[in-house]
C-alpha cells in the first residue's frame, strides 16, 4: 500500500530541487518519562496513519531494553511481548514496526513515533526509506533543544506542564 504524499492541510510537501518528499516533523514539549506526551505522540501517529491513507508506523526506541517503563505503561504488556519478540505487530489493520540501532527496515511507508531517542542518534535508527513524518517525544531538555534547533520547522504537538514548571523554575 502506498501512502498518499499530502501533508495535514492537503498540500504537497516537496524538496524544490529534487522532487523528493519532504519528512513532516512533529515534536512533544515533555521531559522524562511523561506517558501524556507518549499518548499524545502516538494519537497524533494515528491521525497521521488516517490522513496519509498508511497502514504502518515505525516505533524507534534506542534499544529493546528501552521497550520497559514508560513505553510499556502506555501501549501495554500484550503490544510490548509481541514487538520485542517478533520486531513487528499487526494491530486492528495497523502494523507497527520497532526500530532500534540494531533493527532496521529497508521502507518503511508511513509516520514514526521516536520515543526517547537521543536526537544524534535519530537519523541512524530511522534510515529507512519512504518516512513520511517523524513524532519526536524528547527524554532530556537538552534533547529537546537540540531536535527543535535542528528543525526549527517541527510543529509542537503536545505540551507537558512539567516542561513548562522547568522552564519557569529556570528564570
């Protein structure tokens, strides 16, 4: 199944000069482990699913071992066996593939939900080809600002109080 190439207003998103697909960037305003900012990363990879006409999402996590926690609380023991034995899941006609450093896809044809990915290590776990988004859901405010200052055109998808609490603290 190919994905439809529009971004969410309808509009094609293309590189000017070479006619490739332009990678839509999303991010969340969260620190640590904040199960609202996952939740809200991956309701806004569904809508992405749906509005792409997609039936894959890749879910990139540095390791296996980062499967635990947070990410487990949020999708579920069920979802968590299967991906971590199998590196794939079928879910109700939607297929979500793991990503790691170690698990690669060669295509991948829809968005992917980076959950806790160090940003300089972002562009090695998805090298996969035929991305169409990437939801950034940030560990560290370090990894935050360097995502957002890599690309400044990422639309924030989700704010986490905590994150905003820092900030004011830090003032």
């Amino acid at each position: 199944m190919t994905c439809h190439r529009l971004s969410l207003d309808g509009s094609n998103k293309f590189h000017k000069s070479t006619g490739v697909m332009m990678i839509e960037r999303f991010h969340t305003r969260s620190i640590g482990p904040d199960e609202d900012a996952l939740r809200a990363a991956f309701r806004h990879c569904g809508a992405l699913l749906q509005a792409r006409g997609c039936s894959t999402m890749g879910l990139a996590v540095h390791t296996k071992d980062n499967l635990d926690g947070v990410i487990r609380s949020v999708f579920g023991d069920d979802v968590i066996r299967v991906l971590d034995r199998d590196n794939t899941l079928d879910l109700k006609g939607i297929t979500i593939q793991l990503l790691t450093e170690k698990i690669q896809f060669r295509k991948l044809e829809g968005p992917v939900l980076a959950a806790f990915v160090n940003p300089e290590k972002l562009t090695r776990i998805i090298a996969c080809s035929g991305v169409t988004d990437i939801v950034f859901v940030p560990w560290a405010a370090e990894e935050h600002a360097a995502y957002v200052a890599a690309h400044p055109a990422s639309e924030e998808i989700f704010r986490s109080p905590r994150f905003s609490q820092l900030e004011t603290e830090g003032d």
